[in-house]
C-alpha cells in the first residue's frame, strides 16, 4: 500500500501478542524500548498511560520467566524434616500422619512386594513435585545435593535460587529496584499491584516485601478482596508461618468459593501433619465443585502416601472418569496392578498413556516389565531397547539394565544377567540391590570368596 501504511503494528499491541503467544523475551525486549522513549521512567504516571502499560506488562513477561506453580510446588528436604519447627504430635495415632505411613489398614500390597525407601516412600510410583526432593535416601545424598534447604528454615533450596532470576535479566540491573520503590503508592493502584505482587514473589523472590506490599493493597480493598488474601497466605506459607496462612485462605474462601485456594490450605494442613483435616477440606470442595480433578487428585494422592492403595486406586478412577487424558491417575491405577499380580491390566494403562504421547524411559520400562510378566517375551526385549535409548542419566540406565538382569534371571540366561548386573554397576556404582544378585550368581557358580 502507499506509504507502507498499516504494515508495522503499534510496539504495545505487538508485545502484547508477543506476551498473548508466550515469547516472553521478546516481550519484555520491546517493553523496554517503550519505556526507554521520551517518557520513560522507572515509576509510571498516570498521565502516560502507555508507559504505564508497558511497566505492567514488562514485570508480567518477566514473572512469566520464571513462574512456578506454588500448589504443587512443595519440597520438603531433609533438612526440615529432622529439624522440624512444626511438629504437633511426636507419637500420631494410627492412620492419621503421614510420617507413619505403614499404619493403614488399605489392604496395599506388602513393603516386600512393593519396596519402600528409609523414610517410607514407595520406591516406585509417580513422581510429582512434592516426591521428587525425598529422592536421597541418605543423609550424605541429601548434603550433597543443591536441593538442600538451610536447615532451621521452611524455605526450599529451589525457593533460595528463583530469587537469583533477578541477576541475569537486565545488564544495566534489576528491572524494578524495590528498595526506592513507595508501596503504598502502588497499593492504591489495584491492577498495577498484582502485576507488582507477583514480579516481587516470583521473580525477585523477595517475600518480606511482597508480604507488605499485599497488607497494603488488601487493607485499600478494605479487606474485601480474596485474591490478596490468598497471596497473603502464600507469603505466610513461604515464611513458615502456617496458622497464619490458614486463617488468610480460610477468610478468602468464605469471601470466594476457589479451588485454588481450597489447594493451598490442604497443602498448609499437609505440611502440619494433618492429613485427615486436609482429606475433610478436599470433600468440602467436592460438593461445592462436584467433579473437579484436582480434589479428587488430591484425595487420592494422600490415600496414597498413608499407604492406603486400594482407596487411592477408586478415587483415581474417578479422576479419570472426569478426565481421561490424566497421566498421574493412569500411571498410578496401572502400577497398583502391576503390584496387584495383574500385569495385563497395567500394560493396557501403560500402552493408553503411550497412545497420549507420553515417551519416556520409565515408561518403556514398565511396558518391558509388564510385558515380561504377562509372558509375553518379544515385546520385552524391545521395550527395554527403547528404554536405554531414551535414559537421560547412569542412574536411570542402572534401572534398566538391572531390570533386564531380572528378565534374563526369569528365562534362566545366567550369562546374560550376570553381564546386565555388571553393566548396572558400571553406571551406578552403588546400587546394592545389583551386588546382592550378582553374589548370589558367584555363589551358584562356587565362587565363594567372590
């Protein structure tokens, strides 16, 4: 067209589009250039609306960076869990804690058949955010390992790191210097603050001023507002101040019927040893959200961790009735079958989460398993391939080969499972379970001393 006309849009609706498809670096990138026109100051006026404009929407594609989701986020290291400042009950009543994991009645199938770590977690099952940081089964793995929280503290070791987002994003330094910054200001400017909240949570990882910032917008709400009395809740959480935060999300709830916030405060009761009261909460949320997932997830996640399997089993097929796309509900209704003496069953579950595109080593493991004890032999060489093709670490490498020993053992190849348990130490060079059948094997053969 003449002119060029029309050809370039305007720099704010582009980084808005930029922000709307998740290209948050090129978003926050052309912010700053606005921001750095002939108006462009770090505190935005009213009379520049652009500008203002810009600010909210650069500290949103910087948050966006880095944003964890707070619901499931949640490592407990080792740590806090011997230097626990929350414990209530030193000795709980049977099936009511979750440090006593074996106390329940649910009919699971044995810790002989289904092996447990030290601290009682099954050693197999699904992985979820809250699982991952109980991986070191020692206290040596847990010193060496960057996940350590400082001990004496409720804050996480990734929690200390996601403040460090802030170093890396601009040369010049960080975006917004907090310290120059007037609060309660901002606090008058409802839709500025959120944006604000959440970069000081998220990005800057700084909770003592996000806490007062949130005080002093949920007070010009005139405590009217839920949103600021979940995030209140969140910085309680963060600080270990759980009483605090339940009454926060307690009083948001009664302003604001959320599933959000009917999470946080089960997860405040968890980390207070209360499961029972978190399952009571989850059952609330159930009759005023009928059919949500996440509840009936959650339901089903502590069943799981107070070793109540065959509970766990029924809510997760409720899951998948609402949603049958749910990987953790079909991962963990195929291992229940698996350890159930069903391997038909679990390989049906294995092979639906293959059709939904999950591919990974773990699955190709279970596959080559269930395949092996539902005697069906030539998949299972193939699923074990697979398997070490896609193994990311030794340590996951070490499970398969030493996986694949078992099978070898099971078709009486002695040769073969000797050279598999040899192969799992050559990648992981202390997994005893490896040492205890190769001894065995040496013995077979005469080898004593070996």
């Amino acid at each position: 067209p003449a002119g060029g006309m029309g050809l370039e849009p305007e720099p704010l609706f582009q980084a808005w589009s930029y922000f709307r498809r998740r290209k948050f670096r090129q978003c926050s990138d052309l912010c700053s250039q606005l921001l750095e026109g002939p108006h462009g100051e770090q505190e935005p006026d009213s009379e520049y609306s652009v500008f203002q404009a810009a600010w909210s929407l650069k500290t949103r594609a910087l948050t966006e960076m880095v944003y964890v989701d707070e619901i499931d986020m949640d490592q407990e290291e080792i740590a806090e869990m011997v230097l626990d400042e929350n414990a209530i009950a030193q000795v709980a009543r049977p099936g009511t804690s979750l440090k006593l994991p074996g106390t329940s009645q649910g009919g699971g199938p044995s810790p002989a058949v289904r092996p447990v770590t030290q601290s009682g977690r099954p050693i197999t099952g699904f992985v979820r955010p809250s699982t991952q940081s109980g991986r070191p089964g020692t206290m040596e793995q847990a010193i060496n390992t960057p996940l350590t929280a400082r001990p004496i503290t409720s804050a996480s070791g990734r929690y200390i790191r996601l403040g460090t987002a802030s170093m890396i994003t601009n040369p010049d330094g960080p975006f917004i210097n907090l310290s120059r910054l007037n609060l309660a200001k901002y606090a008058q400017k409802p839709k500025l603050a959120k944006a604000l909240f959440e970069y000081i949570f998220h990005h800057e990882n700084d909770i003592k001023n996000a806490l007062h910032l949130a005080a002093l917008a949920t007070e010009h709400a005139q405590f009217k507002d839920w949103w600021w009395k979940v995030q209140i809740g969140k910085c309680y959480y963060r600080l270990g101040l759980y009483r605090e935060a339940e009454k926060q999300f307690k009083s948001a709830l009664k302003q604001q019927d959320m599933v959000d916030t009917i999470l946080y405060l089960a997860k405040v009761y968890l980390r207070l040893d209360q499961p029972v009261t978190a399952l009571n909460l989850f059952k609330q949320g159930l009759d005023r959200f009928p059919g949500e997932v996440t509840l009936i997830c959650g339901i089903a996640r502590i069943h799981e961790e107070m070793n109540n399997i065959s509970s766990s089993a029924e809510y997760y097929k409720d899951v998948l009735k609402q949603d049958n796309t749910h990987v953790e509900a079909i991962a963990c209704i195929g291992s229940n079958h698996f350890y159930s003496d069903q391997p038909e069953i679990a390989l049906r579950f294995y092979r639906r989460l293959l059709q939904m595109g999950v591919y990974n080593c773990q699955l190709f493991n279970n596959l080559g398993l269930c395949c092996f004890y539902a005697q069906q032999y030539d998949m299972t060489l193939s699923s074990f391939e697979r398997a070490l093709f896609l193994a990311e670490n030794e340590e996951e490498t070490a499970d398969v080969w030493y996986n694949l020993g078992h099978v070898a053992v099971g078709i009486g190849d002695l040769n073969l499972a000797y050279q598999c348990f040899k192969l799992t130490l050559v990648n992981n060079n202390d997994y005893a379970e490896a040492y205890n059948n190769l001894a065995v094997l040496e013995m077979r053969k005469g080898h004593i001393e070996q």
